[in-house]
C-alpha cells in the first residue's frame, strides 16, 4: 500500500513527532525550573497546564482534531483570549490617572507622603549596625545640636563621647556594643532598614535615609485598620473610602488624598459613555466619522479597483506593465508609505503644495484632513481591490455574458444589470471584511493625522480624523491624563459592533452552513 | 494508552528531565542592583559614569537602561510595573505633578544644604502639596540663536529683526524672521515679547487670575508684528518647520533648546547667542524654564533598594561634582539646576543658553496641564495661533483661547 | 470573451495611466529625497537639485543608527512569523474543513470574534504579561524579538485558519474521501495531499503574514526598547516621528532599501497572490 510505504504512520513518523514534542517537553520544562526559581508561580502554572495539554492532546488515542488545534490554541489562549479577558475586566473599573495601583500600594503611599521632616530639618550621621542581641541598634549623632544618641527600636538614651571612635574627619568608625554593617549586608537588609524607626521620644523617629544618614520624622497620617480610616494625627481629620478609589476627608467629600487606586466601577464606564454630556458628544462624532470613514474607504478603492480590474481584464498593451506597477502600493509597506504621504501634505516642504502651487495646510482643517485620509486609503486600498476584483471577474462564467450580448443588451448594460451584483454577491464577504478593517485602521489615521486636526479652542477633544479606535487609543495613552477603564469601555462598544457585523455576514453568507 | 504509548512517555519525559537538569540555575550575583531608566541623550551620558555613581553607594550596583527616545522612555515608564519598574527615572518636571498623584514617584526627604544648592523655581518646580517629588538635574529652557551669516549683531528690538525680515525676504529667500524649534512651548519668547503671554504676575509670583494671553497690548503687536495685510500670517514668526528652514540659513532667529544644537552644528551654521529683544530696546521675551529631575520610584521600595536609591540622589544627583560629570558627560549638555555647578560647566552652549535664560519664567506644569477648560495650554495656544495665522480674526480667537484657559488656571490654582 | 477587441480601450489607458501617475508620485518624491543630502522632504522644487549617497551611507555607518541589525530583526521576526503561523493556521483550517467534532462551529465562531477584538487596548495587559516572563526569562519576555514573536503568533490561529479554510474547501472531498479509502491516515491526508495542493496558498499567506508582520510597529516599538533590538519600522520611525524635527532624507534611503525585498517577493508572486485573496470569496 502506497500510505504505509511513505510513513507518517511508521516508526520513523513515530520517532520524530516524539522528538518534537520531547524538544517542546524540554523546552517547557526549563522554562517551568527557571519560574519556580524565581517564584514566579503565575507562569509555572501556565506552563504547567501548558505541558498537559500538550502532552494529551498529542499523546492520547484518537481526538485527531486536537492534534492539528492544541498548538495554535495554546498561543491564542495566552496571547489573544487572556489580554481580551483583561480588557474586558478593566472596563468595569475606574482605572485612570490617578487611581492606577492596588489599594494596598496606595494606602503605602498615602503613609509615606505623611512622613514629616521637623521644623528645622534635623538630619542625624548614622552609625548603624546590630547589638549583642541581633536586634537593629544605631548610634546617631546631631551635629548641630551636639547631641549622641544611642538608639534601638524600643528606644534612645544619650551616651558620650568615649562610648564612640571617629576617624580623623568626624566619621564615627566604631561604637560600643555594636557591630556595624558592611555595606553588603546593609543593601542586602535595605527593604527592613528603609522601615526602621528609632523612636526619640516626642512621638517623632529617626528613620534612615542614606547608608550613614537618618532624618527625624513624624508620621502625620496613620491608618486605622479596624475602621479603614486615614487620620491626620495633628489635625484629627479623618479620611474614608469614597468607594470611588480614593480616601476623601470626611468633611468635605471632594478633597482627595493621592495616590487613589483603581476601583470596581461597575457599569459607570459605559455610563458615562452613553450619558455624560462631555464624553459622549466627542464619541458619537467620532462613531459618525468612523462609520463614514470604513464606507467611503472600501467605496473608493473598490471603485477603482473594480474599474482597473475590468480595463485590464482584456489583453491592452501595456497591461503586464500596468498590473505589475499599480500593485506597488499594496507590496510596499504601509507605514512607510503613510508616513510618505504624510510628508507630501506638509504645508511648507510638501510635493503636493509645490506640484500645484498651492499653500494649503492640509491637516489643519477637518475637510481637506478628511480627504487627505480617504485618498491616501485609496492609495493605499485600491491594488488590493484590483486583485480581488480581477479574481473576481474570473470566476464569473462567461456564458453569462455571451448571454447577455446574444440577448442584445450592451456592454455597459450587461455589466450594470448582469456583472456588478453578481460581483457584489461573490464579493461580499471581502467587501466587508475590508469594512471592519477600515473600521480598525488604527495606523493610517495615528500615522496621517494623529487623529488631528482637533480645535482646542472650540472645545472639542476627538480630532477630526479620529476614529473610535484612535480615539480610544488617546483616551488609554494620550499624554497628562489616560483613562484605561474608558477606553476598554470603548473598545467594548466597538468590539460589539464589528462582532456583529462580522457575524452577520457569516450568516449571510452561509459560510457556516455549507458542509 | 497502550504499553507502547507508555513507554514513548517516560522516554520523553527522562529526555525532557536530562535536558532540564542541565540547566541548574546559577546562584545570583550578591550585590542588589539600582536601576534607572533614561532617555536617549541622557541614559549613555549616565552609562559612562556609572563608576562614579556606584561609588556613592557602596554595596549597591547601578545598572542604566536607555530608552531610544523621550516618547519610548514615556510610553514604557506608563506601562511599567514593580516587576521591571526602575528605582530611580530621569524625566520631564510634568513627572512631579503626575507620579505624586498616580504614587508612582515617592516624595523625598532632602537636607537643607541640597535645597540650598539649587535655586527656589527648581525646588518649587517639583514640589507638590508641600513635598519635594525629584532632584532637578537641569534646566529646560529654550534661548535665542542667531544666524551670524545673516545678521551679524544680536537684535535690539523685535522692529530690527521685523525689518531685516521685510528687507531680505525676497533677496535671501528667507522663509521667516523669528522661528521656534519646539512648537509653542519653545514660542513663549515670541508671545511675551510682544506683550502677551500666559498669565499674570504679582512680583515674581504667578498670578493664576490674570490670564494675559489676550492682552491689549499683545493684540495690537500681533496684528503688526504677526499678520499681512490680507489678515494672515506674514511668515515673520513660525513655530512649524524651523529645523530645515534654520539649518538652510534661511531664517536669521530662532528659538532653540540644548536638544536643538547637535543638528544646528552638524548643518554648519553659525551663530550666537542672545536674548529675544521685545518691542521696545531693553526688554525681552520671557521664556519657560522647566526643571527635569531625577526621581525616585516606589518600585526602590519593592525592589529593596529604596535607600540605596535615595542615597544615589542625594549623594550624587544632587551633588556640584555629581551633577558636573553628568553634564558633561552628555553630548549636548542643558543648563544646570544645581546653582554652583551651573557656573562651573565648561561647555559654551550649556553656557550660552544660561546666560540665555536669564528672562526665563517658570513653567508651571499643574495649570498648562490643566484640562479644565476643555484642553490644556499647549493645545489651546497652539490652536489659538494657527487660527490667527490662518486669518480667523484675532481679538475673538484670542479672547476664546484666553477664556478656556482661565478656566484651567483656575482649577489647577485650587490644587 | 474577446469580442470587439481594442474597440473603445481609450478610457482604458486613460485610468490606468492617472493610476500609474497617482501611485508613482510618492514613490518618486521619496526617490529624489533619498538622494538629498539636505534632509528636507521635495525642498521647494519637485526635481532633483542636489544628488549624494549621504543618506544611505549614514544608515550603514552612524552608530546611532544600526540600520542592519533592524533589517536583520525585521527579517528575522517577520520570516519566523510568516512560517510558523501559516504551519498553526494551515494545521487549524484542515481541522475546521476535514474533520468534525464538537464545539467546530462554535470554536470559528468565536476564533472569528475574538479576532474583531480591537487587541491592541490589551496592550497594557500584555505588557504586564511579558514583564513577568521577562523576569523568568529575559529571552522570552520583554525586549526580545523571540516575546514579540510569541505574540504575533498568538494572532495568528483566527487569521489565517479563517484565510486557509476558505481555499481548502475548495478541495473536492472526493480526493481525501478515496485516500481514506486507500489506507490512509488523517494525518497521511493532511500532510501528503492537502499541504502540497494547498502550497501556493500557503505561500500567499505567508507572505501575506510577513509582510503583516514587517509593517506592525505599535507593539515593536512598546517592546522593543533597545536601540540594536528594533524592526526597520519602528527605527525608521524615529526619523519621521518627531513633533517638530523630521529628518527625511534618511528616511526615505531607509524605506526605499526596506521595500526592494517586498516588492520584488510580491511581484514574483502576483499570481498566486490574486488566487490567493480571493480563494475563500470565489469558491463554488
């Protein structure tokens, strides 16, 4: 039999999918040690059920279909589902600048911004190092005030001068009953010593900031953990969760301690969204340009990649030429090109403005900004519907156009009559999968335009050439303030629409259907 | 599974053990690292001086990551977490304002001899809510530069240029009169010379209720100064395209930063420094200064190194000699923060552009910032000139800018 | 088909030569930009004024600007990509148009809508995600071409298992039907009768994915922070990127040398690219 002859059945297959999967096993495995060494234990467990997965798929009788999926699923289970998951989680929070970390790091932060310097700045040398009993014991000397202290964390108590040694610059070398730290034991203890609090007292402490140096703090804010509640000490005010992502004062609800964190929103994102006056009306202008952008871009360049398509369709001279030149745009990377354009639109240097003898700034006035985007689109667009489109033309039968001119219609009405819906038909499911990739097209638009131009002075915040996913792309990394949560708010509504879409078509198309 | 299929599995898995054995994973090096991010001019100057840094914290390493530009060090710093966060960034004085509010930037307590090295505006520039956020390191600040080939003394009043501008346009193809390297930020010279600017003052103190970007006296100059007689821009100032227009020796002033000067070198032009004359001899346009700083990140604290971290600041970033090896360490040196240093730098544009300053306000980043009003300073400044230049009429674009502006003041003077 | 041949092709010549006009405009304004020493995009005059190698003798020389070694990264990521996603998409689609199992219409279902997802918003999220590999491994995680590599691969099971299976359902059943019948395998059928009728395709995607993955720069440039470490994309960028300083000329060198490989690549390939497009569309 000609099957058993060629193997992948045999031994030989045998032997080599095994080594495959014992490399990728390998491979696996070292990545799993290096985690666990490291305690990441987030990625040793993924690697883990990684591993198994793999290995069943791969290992296990029968569930053939797994075998040719696991790879790819694996990939996009990490990679595609998860970092989806996420954003649709953190659509659900209130996740902007200023309330960016965990509630816990806040509250770390809230505290330490309630470290008080004294008055007059009191800095301390510190000689720092352990007594007989293992516990932190330092030696801090004021140099303004004279003053020698010997100090623990229980406490401080004043000792003299023959209980030290100093160098011949000042520098206290030894004391008595500790053993300084070397500098490798000091960096090595530098997350505890960076806590350590030598009480002096007056319910200030000293704190080390430096390896021989320390600062006489108060701590100004203390946090109640019982109530959760943050207390300036001086002035008994008292700080509550607003539930919002900030500790608020008491009394009057819109002071607000920073850091904040991010906070379980619920819904408000998408609120807003929809009813706040000052997002949404940004949003449904930059929705209407979007939705006009994706229809113009795919009727523009399948209009003239469809009329290239039918010149070309017949021998001309000049037509190997032709199909070899105009496909260029499609085969030169895009970013490049864009940024080209970009170039060419300058106002002062541009080719355009210099080819024309014109001085227009075309980026600075929403129309001609508009435009410059559809045609560059068209630039860009228009070889790949000429590809398709001649493809296309192809495959329809030509009895149905001997047909039609048996019938005497003419060409030109064969064509509109006959030709272009069937077109359509065979090419929808193209068409609007070019839609929902004009509808995502972030680079032309961050590329061209920036999403510009956008009047400040009118108050508005979308650009012109903003479409949703630029302008959700501001809205999470724009500079001075980013609001995540919004923006996966956003990507949620888009994520919505072109799913829909894109669903739709398949039903249309019956693609799920057939077999 | 068959007994076959059994025996394919331990052979994988003794194959995958031996493999992993191998790999044992080495003990790690002893000494705790200190990192900090930088940008692309900064982060090689501080790599080639690593040595000294490390020796003001003994027991420590100093490791320094550089980023390819200003905007990558940016954009990563946004995204960063405690696992690969830095301890210590050098960035833009904007950090002081949003890492205090985001607790991404930890306040530092610093001696009174360290403030007492760097001027007030530095120390102010970075303070927030009464705690200092950073070590200046130096000083942004734009100075004038003027083409010598073209005009061979520095300019008395704006007029003088304004006439040299009119006189040549033509026969020396010059493009503008005045221009700026950095957008309107580096284009407040130009505002304030002719009377205008962002906002008020008592004294040397900002006054946040005065906006004076529409001012009378700044409506009047910029119709003479700014506009032809179409009610469009003359192409006396432009703050778009400066770069090529300047390095082909068609503009006889521009407005340029430290940043600007290797490639100003590189195009072989001449020039001078000097000071952004106003309208009338003796005054002067006031430029932004802003302070970048080093700053210490609440990812030291995760990391273990926060004292070490902190010690590198004040030992070295803040220190005459730390800040010197910095500066010339780096390819286009920036004016100094520290103010004993700043006197003793050797390189004559970091020279040139301090004796520059000398008019320089500081930049305020909480207002500019602020989006109160609808969008902030830069955005609404630059819209406001654009509209102008492109012939909308001048008093109410003005008047607009300044209302949406006010509004920001307001808010920021709040907080 | 050829009735009236040559009757009315004035219009014809017409649109073909204003599209030859319009798509060659750029390209010869970033030719005669490469060649400007002055760095300036088409200064004033649409013809050449000066002419020098300058520009494409500063990306091989200045070593600010390793030219090479981005070339060499773009070339590496985007071939390694270009294979092992069409092996993950080709291996996906034979499984979704041969074999039947449970979950099959719900499991391209939802291949299908993920892939509309807007991903890159999670971007934040990867990044957090390669941090921590990083520290587990610095070859995999952040700032590698190998962790970028990993991501894009992610994609890449939802575009081209989709692409892919348009055209292999375009093969008779007949063909594995008789194979079947003859003795063979699943796997026998898949890589002896599918693969190798399925190669131009293949092929298509792969140069489809590759040029995909030359273009990206979004996630390059986030990831790859590292002067050495960058894709032509995001260093060529840099150049052009700038608020207020545009250095055009090296640019324009850059791009030019970047896309002779592509466009040669795509040419050489044209006609299975047309068959390839629209495989899935013209079926039936």
């Amino acid at each position: 039999m000609f099957y058993a002859l060629v193997g992948l059945r045999g031994p030989l297959a045998l032997v080599l999918k095994y080594a495959l999967l014992g490399a990728a096993d390998a491979l696996l495995i070292l990545l799993l040690s290096a985690a666990i060494n490291k305690s990441s234990f987030i990625i040793a467990g993924v690697v883990i059920a990684t591993l198994i997965f793999l290995n069943y798929s791969f290992i296990t009788k029968g569930a053939i279909p797994l075998k040719f999926l696991s790879v790819g699923l694996i990939f996009f289970t990490i990679f595609v589902v998860t970092p989806t998951g996420y954003t649709i989680l953190m659509s659900t929070y209130n996740f902007k600048t200023g309330n960016e970390i965990a509630r816990e790091s806040a509250i770390v932060e809230i505290l330490n911004n309630g470290l008080l310097p004294d008055d007059a700045g009191t800095t301390y040398d510190l000689f720092l190092g352990k007594s007989s009993d293992d516990q932190f014991a330092a030696i801090l000397f004021d140099p303004v005030r004279s003053q020698l202290l010997y100090a623990t964390e229980r406490g401080t108590r004043p000792i003299s001068e023959g209980d030290i040694t100093r160098d011949s610059t000042g520098f206290i070398i030894e004391a008595k009953g500790i053993v300084k730290l070397t500098d490798e034991e000091f960096s090595g203890l530098d997350e505890v010593i960076t806590n350590l609090r030598f009480p002096l007292g007056d319910g200030s402490f000293a704190n080390p900031q430096g390896t021989d140096v320390a600062a006489r703090l108060t701590q100004s804010i203390e946090y109640n953990k019982n109530k959760d509640q943050l207390i300036n000490v001086q002035s008994g005010e008292i700080f509550i969760d607003n539930g919002e992502g900030n500790f608020v004062s008491k009394d009057d609800p819109s002071f607000k301690l920073d850091p904040g964190w991010r906070a379980f929103s619920g819904m408000d994102n998408f609120k807003s969204l929809f009813f706040d006056k000052n997002l949404r009306d940004p949003f449904i202008k930059v929705f209407i340009w979007t939705i006009a952008f994706a229809f113009l871009s795919v009727g523009t360049t399948f209009a003239v990649g469809m009329a290239l398509a039918i010149a070309l369709q017949d021998p001309i001279k000049f037509r190997r030429f032709y199909r070899g030149f105009l496909i260029l745009p499609y085969a030169i990377p895009s970013f490049m090109s864009i940024l080209i354009w970009r170039g060419l639109f300058n106002q002062e240097y541009g080719a355009i403005n210099t080819l024309f003898g014109l001085d227009v700034a075309w980026f600075e006035s929403p129309w001609l900004a508009r435009f410059a985007v559809i045609l560059v689109n068209l630039w860009l667009g228009f070889p790949y519907m000429y590809l398709i489109g001649s493809g296309a033309l192809q495959a329809i039968p030509s009895e149905i156009e001997e047909a039609a001119a048996i019938d005497g219609a003419s060409e030109k009405q064969a064509f509109i009559t006959i030709k272009l819906p069937l077109l359509l038909q065979i090419l929808s499911p193209l068409l609007i999968a070019s839609f929902a990739f004009n509808f995502n097209n972030f680079n032309i638009i961050y590329l061209l335009t920036g999403g510009g131009p956008t009047n400040a002075i009118d108050g508005e915040v979308a650009g012109a050439t903003d479409i949703l996913i630029s302008y959700a792309y501001k809205t999470a990394f724009g500079t001075n303030f980013q609001n995540l949560g919004l923006s996966s708010a956003i990507s949620m509504v888009m994520f919505v629409i072109v799913g829909s879409m894109s669903l739709y078509t398949l039903k249309k198309s019956k693609v799920l259907n057939n077999l | 599974m068959t007994k076959k299929r059994y025996g394919v599995v331990g052979a994988i898995a003794a194959a995958a053990l031996a493999v992993s054995v191998m790999a044992v994973p080495t003990a790690f090096a002893a000494k705790k690292s200190i990192v900090i991010w930088a940008d692309d001019t900064r982060g090689p100057a501080l790599e080639s001086i690593v040595k000294q840094m490390e020796a003001e914290v003994p027991g420590y390493k100093v490791s320094v990551r550089s980023f390819a530009s200003y905007d990558a060090l940016g954009t990563a710093w946004d995204k960063a977490t405690a696992a690969t966060g830095p301890d210590i960034i050098l960035r833009d004085g904007s950090l002081a304002l949003s890492g205090s509010k985001s607790g991404k930037i930890q306040s530092l307590i610093i001696s009174s001899t360290t403030r007492a090295a760097f001027s007030k505006a530095a120390i102010g520039a970075l303070t927030v809510k009464a705690r200092v956020y950073g070590i200046p390191t130096d000083a942004d600040v734009t100075g004038m530069v003027y083409n010598t080939a073209l005009m061979a003394k520095a300019p008395k009043t704006m007029q003088e240029i304004y006439d040299y501008y009119t006189a040549n346009k033509t026969s020396k193809g010059l493009t503008n009169g005045i221009c700026s390297f950095n957008g309107t930020w580096g284009a407040q010279p130009v505002l304030t010379a002719l009377g205008g600017g962002t906002w008020g003052y008592k004294g040397t103190t900002a006054n946040l209720s005065k906006v004076v970007f529409n001012s009378p006296a700044f409506k009047k100059n910029a119709k003479k100064y700014l506009l032809g007689a179409d009610g469009k821009t003359n192409g006396f100032f432009s703050y778009s395209e400066c770069d090529s227009a300047f390095k082909a020796g068609k503009v006889p002033v521009a407005l340029v930063g430290a940043w600007n000067m290797d490639g100003i070198q590189k195009a072989g032009i001449k020039y001078a420094w000097g000071s952004l004359p106003g309208v009338t001899e003796g005054t002067f346009g006031n430029q932004w200064v802003g302070y970048s700083a080093a700053y210490l990140t609440s990812y030291a604290t995760k990391h273990g190194v926060r004292i070490g971290a902190n010690q590198l600041l004040n030992r070295f970033f803040a220190s005459e000699e730390g800040q010197l090896a910095f500066n010339e360490a780096q390819k286009t040196p920036r004016p100094l923060a520290h103010l004993s240093a700043s006197e003793k730098t050797k390189d004559l544009d970091a020279a040139g552009l301090g004796q520059a300053s000398r008019n320089a306000v500081p930049q305020l980043n909480g207002p500019l910032g602020d989006k109160t009003g609808g969008a902030d300073w830069y955005a609404v400044s630059d819209d406001a000139l654009k509209d102008i230049f492109a012939g909308k009429d001048l008093n109410t674009t003005l008047d607009k800018a300044a209302a949406i502006l006010a509004k920001n003041f307001a808010n920021a003077a709040k907080s | 088909m050829s009735k009236k041949v040559g009757s009315n092709n004035a219009w014809k010549h017409i649109l073909a030569i204003s599209l030859v006009l319009f798509t060659a405009f750029p390209i010869y304004v970033v030719i005669v930009t490469s060649f400007d020493p002055t760095g300036g995009i088409s200064s004033n005059s649409l013809l050449p004024v000066k002419f020098s190698f300058d520009n494409y003798i500063l990306l091989f020389t200045d070593s600010r600007v390793p030219y090479l070694s981005w070339m060499k990264n773009s070339l590496i990521i985007a071939s390694a990509t270009a294979v092992t996603s069409v092996l993950i998409g080709a291996a996906a689609a034979f499984a979704f148009s041969r074999l039947r199992f449970r979950g099959r219409r719900i499991g391209l279902k939802s291949l299908l809508l993920i892939q509309v997802f807007p991903s890159f918003l999670s971007l934040s999220a990867i990044y957090v995600m390669m941090e921590q590999v990083f520290l587990v491994t610095p070859s995999l995680g952040l700032g590698s071409i190998w962790g970028l590599y990993l991501i894009y691969i992610g994609g890449a099971l939802g575009v081209n298992a989709w692409l892919l299976k348009g055209f292999l359902d375009t093969i008779p059943l007949e063909l594995d039907e008789s194979a079947r019948l003859d003795g063979a395998s699943v796997p026998q059928v898949y890589w002896l009768i599918f693969l190798p009728l399925a190669a131009p395709v293949l092929a298509v995607t792969a140069v489809l994915s590759f040029i995909g993955t030359f273009n990206e720069f979004i996630l390059a440039s986030l990831f790859l922070q590292d002067v050495e470490k960058r894709t032509v994309a995001v260093g060529l960028q840099q150049f052009v990127g700038g608020q207020y300083e545009q250095t055009w000329g090296p640019f324009a060198a850059g791009s030019i040398i970047a896309s002779v490989p592509l466009v040669i690549l795509f040419l050489s390939l044209q006609r299975f690219i047309i068959g390839g497009l629209t495989a899935g569309a013209t079926k039936g």
